[in-house]
C-alpha cells in the first residue's frame, strides 16, 4: 500500500469517535470489517491496513453500533463471524473488493494486475476455467493468467499462486486446504446394465479403467465398500485422468474419478453414477510464492475459498 494512501486511511481509521446515523453506512469501518472477515483475526488485519489492532477494534465497534447488531464473537486468539456478520459480508465482501480493483486499475492508467496462477491441467479444465468467467465479470480489474503443470512445483517461474492436490508437490512453501476431493464411480449410459445390479458384480464383469497418474483410486474406493484391491487392479490403464475419462465415456468400462471432473459430463448424462456414494479421496491445496501477498493475490484467494465453499 503506497505510503499517502496507507496514511490517509491509518487517519481514518484513527477516528475514535462513533459514527453519527447517516442515510450512508461507514465505508472505512465496513472496509476494516471485510478485512477482519477475511483475516479472522484483529491482529492480522490490523497489519494489513498498517494500522493498530485497537484502531480495527474501534472500527468495528462503530459499525457495530451504526447497524445495531453484533459481527463478531470475540475469542482469545480469532474473531469468529456471526449469522449476521457471515451475511454483511456475503452482501459486501466481493463488492469492496471490486472498488478497491477499480480505483487500483485507474492509478495504473487502465493496466489490469494480473495474477498467475499455476495448475494441474485436469483441475484447471474441470474446475477452475468454467469458473474463472465469475471472477472476470465480479473483477475487471484484475486478470488471472491460468498455466498448468503437473508434479512439484517450479521455483523458476513467474508464479504468485501454485494449486496442487499433494502438498508434497508445494516444496517448501506454506501452503492451505481449500478444497475437498470426493470420487465416485462411473460409466457410460450404454454399457450398465438396466436390472438391479450388485457393486461386486460391476467391478468383476465389466473393465475396470486406471489412470496411471492416480493409481490409488480404485483402492481408495474399495477400502471404502470392503472390497478387496486385489480384486480391483484395472484391467485398462492410461496415463492420466483426462484419457482414462474419455475412455469411460467411449464405452470401454468403469472408472473411478474425482467428481469434480465429470460433474458437467453427469449433469448432461454423458456419464452415469455405478454407485452414488462418494468417497474421499484427497484434498486440494493453494501456496502463494510472494512473502507478501498483493492485493490481487489476496482478492482471487477469497474467491477461490468461496467457490470451494
């Protein structure tokens, strides 16, 4: 934040005095709110805006006492949101942060800031692209920049954001959950059979299709219904989801994917659910590469932990 305007707003927030009612609520307390929220602590926000937690604390109190209600429960170490604070800020959150990348794209004279984000390509194509279109129309002052790769990351790229589902592939760096995997079992329309039918029985005569790059699928799914992995190798394998995918969706047997990737391909009945019970299978996670986190960086995570949500 650049120092004339970190000042203005550390004079603001400064203000010890409560809010008179106005027809127009207190932006500069609504702003400290939205960043409390997102935060989930008065120190760490108060860091944010460079100014003290007190100060944060006195905002919050008068926009408190401006909309009559309480925001937060305060606890020793974290500000907990309440039902009236998780709706102010599903009301305001993404439009504070659509001022704040407006007034940020007119002091660059019109250049968008841009986040780069790192992916693996089947997350990338299945969740996070037919998402991204959101995030342009609610932010028109920030463009994200989508690469993907698969494995450990690559310190020697122009990266701000790394998504991967094995923390392991992050290196280093601090990382954070954000969104759980489920897989489920599926296959083409044609090829199930229309009588009742028994798991067991699936799984032995029909193909099992694996994807090389996933090999604990299948297991995964079997620990989950008792059944013995031995009983589940595949008997079609391909290197990665993206074909073992298509190869379910040619007809040649069942798979056992992550839901996210064919719920497009279930919703069009391209795909059928064997078994509708879901199975959780891993997590997926985000490291941000900059020590410190830019305003865009920090306005696509709180979009990216909300579509997880």
């Amino acid at each position: 934040m650049p120092v004339s305007q970190s000042t203005s707003f550390r004079a603001a927030l400064r203000k010890t005095q409560r809010p008179t009612m106005s027809p127009r609520p207190p932006l500069t307390a609504l702003y400290a709110f939205a960043t409390v929220a997102q935060c989930g602590s008065l120190r760490k926000a108060a860091h944010e805006l460079c100014v003290t937690p007190g100060a944060v604390s006195r905002q919050i109190q008068a926009l408190e006492s401006y909309l009559g209600f309480r925001l937060f429960e305060r606890g020793a170490h974290q500000m907990e949101l309440t039902p009236k604070g998780v709706e102010l800020q599903a009301r305001v959150g993404d439009k504070l942060a659509s001022v704040a990348a407006e007034v940020s794209l007119l002091r660059r004279g019109g250049h968008k800031a841009v986040v780069r984000v790192d992916a693996g390509v089947t997350f990338a194509m299945h969740w996070l692209l037919p998402r991204l279109a959101s995030f342009s129309e609610a932010q028109a002052g920030l463009e994200v920049q989508l690469g993907t790769s698969g494995g450990p990351i690559t310190l020697s790229t122009r990266v701000d954001l790394h998504i991967r589902r094995d923390p392991a592939d992050l290196g280093d760096l601090a990382y954070q959950p954000f969104l759980e995997e489920w897989s489920v079992l599926v296959g083409s329309p044609g090829l199930l059979p229309g009588a009742p039918f028994s798991l067991p029985e699936i799984v032995k005569d029909i193909p099992r299709i694996g994807a090389r790059s996933r090999p604990t699928l299948w297991s995964q799914w079997g620990a989950h219904h008792q059944i013995q992995s031995s009983f589940l190798e595949p008997t079609l394998e391909f290197d990665n989801t993206v074909l073992a995918i298509q190869a379910a969706l040619e007809g040649l047997g069942v798979v056992v994917v992550p839901e996210i990737f064919v719920s497009t391909m279930l919703q069009r009945r391209l795909l059928s659910l064997v078994d509708p019970q879901r199975v959780l299978t891993g997590h997926y996670s985000y490291a941000v590469r900059s020590r410190q986190e830019s305003t865009a960086v920090l306005t696509f995570l709180e979009w990216l932990r909300g579509q997880a949500s």
